[in-house]
C-alpha cells in the first residue's frame, strides 16, 4: 500500500470515528507521493493532491516542509510547472511557511542572476522575520560582495517594514461574552491532562476543550454575532491559572480566535479571554505568544457596610457584589485606543494594562514571537549596514528609582538584561529582555515545543543556554500505547536539537523518569540564573524560574532568551519556632493561610514574586515552598540562603549532575559537564566573598510583606478543595487551608505521597513511620491504599543504599518494574502499599487517577475538579493535600487522625530541618559593583 492510500485510510477513519478533517501532513515522504500526483494531470487522486499540498502540509522546518519548499522554488524557476500554482502563487505560498527551508529557497531567489525572479523573492522575503544565523550570514556575505538585491532587502529590515507595513490593531473591537466557568478556570478546563497524548493534533484536541455543549454555543454566539469576536470569561474568578498550557491557549483560538494563515491547518491566533480577577501571569504570557487579548473585568467587588467594612460571609469571605454584568450573550466595545471597556457608550473598566506598548505590537505582529526575533533581524540589518536602527518598538521600559534598592528578583534580571540602555539599576514594573540560563520541557507538552521549534525554524539549542532538559516524568506511570508511541519521537527530537533527554533515543542510559522539576532544580547551579520550564510548578529554590507555555520554552531553546516585566516581590519571613510534630509542608499551608488573614482575604501573592527567607534550609527542601507557590497564584519565588546553606545546595547539585553523567546523559556539547564548571565557579565566589548568596538589598521596596509566625502552627494544616461549598466560584481553589481536627474522624479512601512536592527525606519519614509502628503493633496494615511514587531514581537509590527502600518493599504490595512498565492505567486499588516508578503518577491525571468519588489525601499539589479523582454518581472527588506523615497514617487509619494519633505517629521522628533565619538576610545596597558592571 502506498502512503497516500494509507493516508486516505486514514482520513476516513477520522471522518467516521471522530468527526475529523484530515491529519495535516508533516511526512517528506507522502508529500513528495503527492506531489508526484500533482505533476501527473491526469492522476485521480491530482486534485486533492493539490488540496493537500497547498492547504494541509505543515510550515516550518518539518520534513514536509522542506520537500514543499524545494518544490514552490522549482515552479518559481520556471523548472516545474502546475496550473493551479503560478509562480506569484508559489511565492505566497512560500511567505506563509515560515522560514527554515522557506527562507532558504526565498534566499537562493532572491540572490539569484536571474533578476525577474530575485526582485519578487527578494520582496517577499522583506516580509519574513524567522531567519536565522546561517540565513542572515548568507545576506551579509551577498551585501559585502556588493549584491543590491542584499542591500536592498537589509535596508527594509534595518525599517522592520515586516512589522511597519502590517496592519495596526483596530481601534474598535466588539466582543460578545460567553462565561466558561464561574470561579477560577483551570487550564485543566481547556485542555485537559488526560488528554495530553493528543495535543499535538490541533484538531482533535480542540475536541476536548470544557465541553462538546460548550464549544457549541461558542460556535452560535459567533454566528449570531458575526461582527464580534467571542470572550471566554471566568466569572468571579481568574482566568487559566496552574498548568502552563499553550493547548489550552491554543483551543480557545480554535474555537474562538482567527486563522493564522489560510494555508496552515488549525493554527488560530488571537483569542481574548477574561477573568474577573484577570489573567493567570503564565497564561497571559500564553496569550501573548498568540498575538491575544486578556482582560481584567473587575466586574465583581468587595462589598462594604455604611461604615466602609468588609462584608463577610459565615466563613469569614468577602462578600461580592457584581459591579456590571457579563452574561452570555453580552455585547461589549474594546477601546484599543482609549484602552476602556464598554457596553454602548457606558464605560464599564479601564483596561490598559491589557494594552501597553509591548502588548500592542503582539497583537499587530500576530504574536510575541514575530516582535522578538524582528528585533534580532533589525540589530542585525542595522549593524551589517553600519547605521542606528530607526526607533520602530516601542522603547524597552526601563524604570529606575534613584536611592532605591533591589529586591532578589530585580537583581536576577538585572544581572541578565540584555540590549539595556541605561546604567542605572532597573526596578519592577521595567519591560525587558533576559538571557535564559537553564529551560526545561516535559513530556506532554514536550511535542508541542516540537512543532513550536518547527515553526519558528529552529533547529539548533542556542549557544547562550548554560542547560537544559527535556522529561519523561508526565507519561512515566503507564508505558501505554500513547506513550509508546509519542515519547521516542520526543526524546529524539531533543536529543538532536541539543537538550539532555530523560530517555537516549539511542538506548544507552537508562530510561530517567524523574520529575522534571526536581532535575531542574539539580541543574539550576546559579542562584542568580532565570530558569523557564513548559510546566507551571517550575520554581527552583535556586535562581528564579517562570512556568512557561510550550512556545515561549521552544522561543527560549531557540534564542536563549526570554522577554518580560521585572515583577514586584512580596517578602516572607518568619517567626517563633517549629513544634517537633510539625512538617514543613505545613509551614507551606500556613504561609498561604496567614497571607489572607493578614490581608483581608486579598492574595498579596498573585501575579508577583514571593522572596521567601528559607535561610539554612537544602534546596530539596526548600523546594517545596517554592512549587507552592504556583498554587499561591504567585509569578514566582525566590529562596533567599545564607551562604553556606548556598554552597552546600551548589555541592548537592553537583553530585546529582555527576550521576547523570556517569550514567552517560551528557551530549557532545558536554552540557552537564559544564554544568558542573559553572557550579564551581559559583561555589568559588561565594567563598571568597567575591559574589556572596543572592540577597536584597535592606532599602528595597516590596509590594507587601509577610511574617508568619510559626508559633500559631499546632496541627497538620490542609489544603481543601472544598467541593460542596455552596459558592461555587469558592470550589476548586487552593485557600481554603484548614487544620486536622477539622476533619475528626473523616474516611480516607486513598493516600498519595509523590510529586514535586516530596524530596527524599519524605521517603525517609515513610520508612521511619513504619518501623514505628511496627514495633508498636507487630506489623503494618493499611486501610487504605498508600501510593508511593518516588520523585527520582537518585533518591530510590540512595534509599537501598541506606537501607530505607527494604522497609517500604516489605510492606509494599506492588513494586516497579521498569523492564515490564505498566501498560494500562490502574482503575482499582487494594487497601496495600504501591511502590511506583519515579514520576508524576496522580498528581497528573492523565494516566493513574483514583477511583470516582474518593476521598484522597496527597501531598501533590492539584485541587483542580476531576485531576487526581473524578466525581462519582454518588459523591464528588475529593482531593485534599497534606503531609507525608499525615498521609501515611490516614492510609494505615482508613481515616483523618486526631491530632493527638498523629503526634504520637511521628513522634522521636526529625520531619524537617526548617528554622527560620535569626536575622534578616537583605543586605546593603552596592548595585554599580554588583549588576551594572556584569550586565549581558
């Protein structure tokens, strides 16, 4: 059978069984078959050969791509011919691809001899903006050589007449609502974990956006209203908060946003979407990718009494009460221009911060991705030719306040801004560009950042990326057909594209399933270096690291850079003393708890950095404040150390990286190993007093601080979905933080201890609990199932070594087995202990999930509805979150302990180093020696 007639079996079988148009064509091989159709007239298949070929083949540097390019260069020569594709027409087609093989034929056009063909490319290709080092070499090499076409197409870029020549956004945009969700939506709701397998396929995917009503509606609302565009809107809640997901992005576009090119299949931009408390800071940066808009309504507040109080509920909530309203079906004027929201000629809210200058030319440009390498491009064109750069983007802003200090994250971007013009310190609320030390793709989002490096042309990691990793840890619970399928194709992508893979498409290692986060957090040997991960927990207790859309992680492979405000910081401290029967987890919960008691129910944290003074805490443990912190609604966080505890960290980081290598995971580039030179360097500045362990400085300024006194911290705090609250945009969120004896007595039907959120000294405490009781009872039974999922192979090592892992496989069950992997996902538990492979396990939802309607206690970090358990007919999931200790004696108990079990439990156990520090660690101001001088 040929491929083109298994591409038709294929077609079909979408059709009939989903509904589907066909798959868009990414194989060389089957592109070239329909191509060869095409030049035989009289061939049956010839007219959707050309359907394929010109509206169905997949831009960028994909295999087909590049046979797509070579053959629209042939038809421009004049060497092939087809009716229904002219040579003008072949040039269109050619400018739609977007760069990679498509730059390079428009190159080989336009400095040609032939002058009837190298003016029209050359054109054309003023219009691209995704070159790259080999292509722009090529036109500086063509401009000394005294080429005019170079010449001329330099001189257009050195204008950006790719951007100036666009359209502008239009001064008046009509929107009409549709309310997704009232609450916080997930990006759980718009694309869903257990459908991960399938983002890639943009088409089916979008099939699993909220629900098949719902993406109905959507569709009627935009006929009823042609002239509008429709707003997905979060009701009393914000929008696209946890997971970073550029497919959640991505669906709305499908649904609700415009094509981004009529000869590129499924590929929407700009979607606008609205939160009554905003946007997510990740998804908005999501949004950003699409050339969108996202709106912060405000449309519910704070109601007070005649004396100007807070109103507040039984609970203790603020009440709101709706300043306008959005309903379904509302029509509503976005004022581009005067940057208002409007319904009629009634001013509803101020809304320019979803339009400042950098948003803007997203939204002209088509994405942020055109406006950062158009930036490049200029330079560049400026530079061959020897003259300034006309000012066409709007000037970075770059905001200093004279007399002020830095808080931690100032100093981070500080220290890697690039293209900064002035020498004075930058403070939040500055728009600028850093250098990207480490970044890091998971493995459901990791084909996506594929097709991201596909489109943008990408084909190398940049030089000026110090490391970076791609994970197996998202699909690590079951080896299932899905996985099987799309992981190999992964991994070989990045391992040839220059990153260090969990799995060695060659097989030489062993397959790594450890969470990504962790490995991150290992290769993070910089406490001043800017960490991007495709995952929203990527929050390193070294460095500051942003959650990051699969595209902005592709942008930031590609270039090794990344754009962004400075964000403001809120401070934690601490004070009093941890009682011994307390974790550090619950230090974690508290924190979040005390925060809004602190405030008034207002989230201090969102949307800013938390620098947190961890003090004398390891980088595994501290870890565990920082991947909070997503759950907090917080940009990022910082962990401020002193200086031993700092090198301390750096020398565990080494070891953890020297494992890596030994078990043969570096690459040629030997990216690890010069992780470990990079480490030494820091470990040697610290010592000598050079460059001592990051700290603010004690003038700086912070949006609001947080003390949190340990004092107040007596029983295992827990985080609760609170899933029959009868506020429903109450339900699902992570504030709700509530002490054991809350609970009394209440039936565990599941534990969970995985995830990010664990470290080894959690596996430790598991053992130690059950030699504890043990001793105390003869044996261990569980009443409940206890799922125990390892965050890495290091720490499952280290265990058997110590001896720890032989009490856990005594009482276990079930244990891994990485040479018979799982192959289909657990629907039913025994009331027994499993040992599962290193990973993501429950927290994910897309492979292992616990049985409908139960009551879960996990230390993961989801709250989200139906992600660790979907509801029952009977009773909704429960998902709450707590300790390791906590967990593990509910599952022995089949129920919530009291407080009193629960210290006898751990008791003569060391559940955490914590101590908060004695002193405050800003330190004072000394910006011109330290960042200015070492600016990028």
């Amino acid at each position: 059978m040929s491929l083109y007639s298994e591409y038709l079996a294929e077609i079909e079988t979408r059709k009939t069984e989903l509904g589907l148009n066909p798959k868009p064509i990414d194989s060389a091989d089957l592109l070239s078959e329909i191509i060869a159709q095409i030049k035989d007239t009289t061939n049956e298949h010839r007219e959707d050969s050309l359907k394929f070929f010109i509206y169905n083949t997949l831009p960028g540097t994909t295999p087909a791509a590049v046979v797509k390019a070579q053959f629209l260069k042939e038809i421009v020569l004049g060497e092939e011919q087809v009716e229904e594709i002219t040579p003008e027409f072949a040039l269109e087609l050619l400018s739609h691809m977007k760069g990679g093989p498509s730059v390079e034929a428009l190159l080989d056009l336009a400095l040609s001899d032939n002058e009837a063909v190298a003016k029209p490319a050359a054109e054309v290709l003023k219009t691209q903006v995704y070159l790259y080092e080999a292509d722009t070499e090529r036109l500086e090499t063509a401009f000394k050589a005294g080429n005019a076409i170079a010449k001329d197409v330099l001189e257009s870029y050195a204008k950006a007449e790719f951007f100036t020549k666009l359209p502008d956004v239009p001064e008046k945009i009509e929107v009409v609502t549709y309310i997704a969700a009232e609450g916080d939506i997930s990006t759980d709701l718009l694309s869903p974990g257990n459908q991960a397998h399938s983002r890639a396929d943009r088409e089916l995917h979008g099939k699993c956006m909220i629900t098949p009503e719902a993406q109905q509606e959507i569709v009627e609302l935009g006929k009823k209203h042609p002239n509008a565009k429709v707003m997905l809107i979060a009701e009393k809640g914000t929008m696209g908060v946890g997971s970073s997901r550029m497919s959640g992005v991505n669906n709305v576009a499908l649904w609700a946003g415009e094509p981004t090119s009529p000869y590129i299949p499924f590929v929407n931009k700009a979607p606008i979407v609205a939160g009554t408390n905003g946007i997510a800071p990740i998804f908005l940066t999501t949004v950003d990718v699409t050339g969108g808009i996202g709106l912060d309504l405000k449309n519910w507040v704070k109601k007070t009494d005649e004396n100007g109080e807070i109103v507040r509920d039984a609970n203790g909530d603020p009440v709101l009460e709706e300043a306008y309203s959005v309903a379904t079906g509302t029509v509503l004027t976005i004022d581009t221009k005067a940057k208002k929201l409007y319904n009629g000629s009634e001013e509803l809210a101020d809304v320019s911060a979803s339009f400042t200058p950098q948003k803007m030319e997203f939204m002209k440009a088509g994405g942020s991705y055109a406006v950062v390498f158009g930036k490049q491009l200029q330079s560049f064109a400026a530079r061959t030719l020897g003259i300034e750069a006309p000012a066409v983007y709007a000037p970075s802003k770059e905001v200093s306040h004279e007399g002020q200090g830095l808080t931690a994250v100032e100093k981070i971007f500080n220290r890697n801004a690039v293209g900064v013009n002035s020498d004075a310190p930058l403070h939040a609320g500055s728009d600028v560009r850093v250098r990207v030390n480490i970044v890091g793709s998971q493995d459901t989002t990791g084909p996506m950042t594929c097709q991201e490096l596909e489109s943008m042309a990408a084909s190398t990691i940049s030089p000026l990326v110090d490391g970076a990793y791609q994970s197996g840890c998202h699909t690590a619970s079951v080896w299932d057909k899905k996985a099987q399928a799309n992981i190999p194709k992964l991994m070989s992508f990045m391992n040839n594209f220059g990153v260090i893979t969990a799995r060695d498409p060659k097989g030489v290692y062993h397959s790594m399933t450890d969470v990504i986060h962790k490995v991150l957090n290992d290769i993070t040997v910089d406490d001043r270096a800017i960490i991007i991960g495709g995952d929203s927990h990527t929050r390193m207790s070294k460095g500051v690291a942003f959650g990051a859309d699969s595209g902005t992680v592709a942008l930031a492979l590609a270039t090794g850079e990344a754009a962004m405000p400075i964000p403001e910081s809120v401070k934690v401290t601490f004070k009093g003393s941890m009682k011994e029967h307390m974790d550090f987890r619950d230090v974690v919960h508290a924190t979040q708890a005390q925060m809004l008691k602190q405030f008034a129910g207002e989230n201090v944290f969102q949307g800013r950095v938390i620098e947190v003074q961890i003090g004398t805490l390891l980088a595994d443990q501290a870890f565990t404040f920082t991947d909070w912190t997503a759950e907090m609604k917080a940009k990022a966080s910082i962990c401020i150390s002193d200086n031993e505890t700092m090198i301390a960290s750096l020398e565990l980081a080494k070891t953890r990286i020297q494992i890596m290598i030994d078990k043969g995971m570096d690459n040629e580039a030997k990216m690890l190993q010069g992780l470990i030179d990079l480490a030494d360097k820091r470990i040697a500045e610290i010592k000598s007093g050079e460059e001592p362990a990051l700290a603010p400085d004690d003038n700086a300024k912070y949006y609001a601080e947080v003390v949190v006194d340990l004092d107040q911290i007596d029983e295992p705090m827990i985080a609760d979905p609170d899933v029959n609250n009868d506020d429903v945009s109450k339900r699902y969120t992570h504030d709700v933080i509530r002490p054991v004896s809350y609970y009394d007595g209440k039936p565990v039907d599941l534990g969970f201890v995985g995830s990010c959120m664990v470290h080894k000294g959690d596996m430790q405490i598991i053992a130690q609990m059950l030699r504890n009781l043990e001793k105390l009872n003869g044996s261990v039974e569980f009443k409940a199932p206890l799922v125990v999922a390892p965050p890495t192979y290091n720490i499952v090592d280290e265990l058997k070594a110590e001896g720890d892992w032989e009490i856990l496989q005594k009482y276990a069950g079930f244990e891994f087995d990485d040479a018979k992997p799982k192959e289909a996902a657990r629907t039913k538990y025994d009331n027994i202990l499993y040992l599962e492979r290193p990973g993501c396990n429950l927290c994910m939802g897309n492979q292992e999930k616990a049985e409908p309607g139960d009551t879960v206690i996990a230390t993961s970090t989801r709250l989200f509805q139906g992600r660790v358990v979907a509801d029952s007919d009977e009773k909704k999931g429960e998902s709450l979150l707590g300790s390791t200790p906590l967990v593990v004696l509910s599952t022995v108990l089949g129920r919530f302990p009291t407080t009193e079990e629960y210290k006898q439990a751990v008791a003569g156990i060391d559940l955490t180093k914590f101590a908060p520090p004695s002193e405050d660690l800003a330190v004072k101001p000394k910006f011109e020696a330290d960042v200015a001088v070492k600016r990028v």
